[in-house]
C-alpha cells in the first residue's frame, strides 16, 4: 500500500508541475533563444533552475544528482548537470565524470525534450519510496527524446551516496583552500567534533517557513542550544567542536565559546535566494565539506527545529560518524 501511495503521489506532482509549470516556461524559453546543440544519443541533464523551487536546499539537490547520476551510470546513458544559482561550476569542478554542459547545449523545445519530475515526500515511515523513486526514473529514461531533463531531489541513491558525489565532484582550487584552512585551524582531519542546528526562522533571521519565536523567547531558546553545546564539549573536552547553522544569532552568540569554531561569513539558504555573491554562497560549501571531516557530526534536534539533511550528507561524504541528539 505504501508503494501506491508512493507512486501516485510522485505521479500527481510530476502531471501538476509539467502541465502548470514547467511545460509554460519552457514554451517561453524556447521561443526567446536558439535550438540546442544536438547530441549524439540520448542526454539525461539533472536541471536546477530558479524558476522551479521544488528541489530544495543544497543538500537535497545533491542527493538528487547523486540518485539520478547512479541509474545513468548502470545504464550508460550520458549524464549532465544543468545547476543555477549557485553556478555549481564556480564551486564544484568535474572529477571522474565529466558532468558538465552548456548552457547553449540545453534544449527546451519540448518536442525534443522531455522535463519531469521526481519528489521526496521525507516520511521516514515510508520504506519504499527510495525504490519507487528508482522505477519511475528508469520510465523517464525510456522515453524517446534527445534530452530528459529531471527535476528532483530523490534520495535513491542514499546507499552509495559519498562514491557516487566523489566521482562527480572535486572543490575548485578556491574552495579546495578554504577548506583546508578551516580542517587545519582545528587540527586537521578527523581531530575535531561538529555539531548542527537548522533553525529556519525560529531566531528571526530571515524569511524561509516556520515558526518564529516571539523575541522575549529567544534567549531562552538559545541558551538551551548553548547547553547542549556544553555537555558535548564536556564529553570530548581534548577536541575542537566546529558548529555550523543557518542563524548568524545563533552563530555570533557561540562564537565566543573558546573550545567551538564557527566558520565565518554570510547564511542564506540556496533555495530561497537568488542574487547573493558568489562569497555568499561558498560558506554553504565550505560548511559542508569541512563538517565531512570530522570525526563526528551530530544534528541538535527538537519539536521546533527542521530535521535537515545537509549535516547527514556531509558526513556520507567522507565516511564521518552520525548522530541525532535531541535537545531536552
């Protein structure tokens, strides 16, 4: 049963946003620019546009690239990534497999192209979405035309995730520094401890969803987070604790800890903002590779805040330890 639920809930939102969304702008785009370059063979390009908002944050796009780059490569049919805002090119560069194309090969005439959908619905109860996910892809893949482009953050491909992102990625030489900088300022990789708090707007930092707390509960809220904070460094009081989170508030206030290390520099999150700096944007990055060095990576969770994926798959990347730890 939860299989049909699976299938006819990703179904509906591919029929919904094909016909209600994407078919309308790409009517549009391929009226106002050239035919894409054809290729030789059928193309599968992973598509991040700002003009569709469903693939969520950072975290949940690479899974996404990860899953649909796993079915292409048992396949061997050829596989793209088309991802804007952040220009991915400016931060990650191919590694193993050229994932790259320009933006004068995509193709949106719809009559030889094929744009879909796949959507992570986050019920953990549901066991069997990860493989629906997988079979509705592979139907996609059967179509005839000269590019599908997917639209996606499936997490089919959870259980190779940090090969499958190794072979697809390596840090620019910019990005590859900061890093570094970061691993060794904490002694280098593996010698520190991180820790994870996903706030959305609980602080009043920006606008993204949920609850914001009236500002005479805020100093509360924090000091129980700055708690937890304690009680960690206490368990592992030799270890350097690297905390990484959305909310500058948060991040200013701890800072001051002399055992934490916070990583400086703008928060937005990438799938609500549009016109940041390419400076902006790589603090996402850099947060996420140098949280998969360390030795652990435990995500603070409560009622109120979001359970997020970015501390789980950076941690997938480079074989770090993972926890939940919720906050009492």
């Amino acid at each position: 049963m939860q299989a049909i639920i699976s299938f006819i809930k990703i179904l509906r939102h591919n029929f919904y946003c094909r016909w209600r969304q994407l078919l309308p702008q790409y009517k549009v785009l391929n009226s106002s620019r050239s035919r894409g370059r054809v290729h030789q063979g059928k193309i599968i390009v992973l598509m991040v546009r700002n003009e569709t908002t469903f693939c969520g944050g950072l975290s949940d796009r690479f899974r996404g690239i990860t899953s649909v780059y796993q079915e292409c490569k048992r396949q061997g049919v050829d596989f793209k990534i088309h991802f804007e805002t952040p220009n991915l090119i400016d931060y990650l560069e191919p590694n193993l497999y050229d994932w790259y194309i320009d933006e004068k090969e995509i193709c949106y005439d719809t009559k030889r192209v094929y744009p879909c959908t796949i959507l992570t619905y986050h019920n953990q109860e549901n066991k069997h979405e990860s493989e629906v996910q997988k079979r509705i892809l592979q139907w996609y893949l059967k179509k005839d035309y000269e590019q599908i482009h997917v639209y996606t953050n499936m997490r089919s491909g959870d259980n190779e995730y940090g090969t499958l992102f190794n072979e697809l990625f390596r840090p620019t030489k910019e990005l590859q520094g900061l890093v570094e900088e970061h691993v060794t300022a904490m002694g280098g990789e593996k010698q520190y401890n991180a820790m994870v708090f996903r706030f959305r707007q609980l602080l009043g930092d920006f606008k993204e969803g949920g609850e914001t707390l009236p500002e005479n509960e805020r100093e509360q809220y924090i000091q129980r987070c700055v708690n937890v904070i304690e009680k960690a460094h206490e368990t592992h009081p030799e270890k350097r604790l690297l905390v990484t989170s959305d909310s500058i508030t948060f991040l200013n206030r701890v800072s001051g800890l002399p055992y934490v290390y916070v990583i400086p520099g703008e928060v937005v999150h990438v799938g609500f903002t549009y016109d940041a700096s390419k400076k902006t944007y790589m603090k996402s990055f850099v947060d996420y590779y140098v949280l998969s060095h360390a030795q652990s990576v435990i995500l603070v969770r409560d009622k109120k805040m979001y359970h997020s994926g970015f501390a789980l798959r950076a941690a997938m990347l480079n074989g770090a330890e993972y926890k939940e730890e919720w906050m009492t």
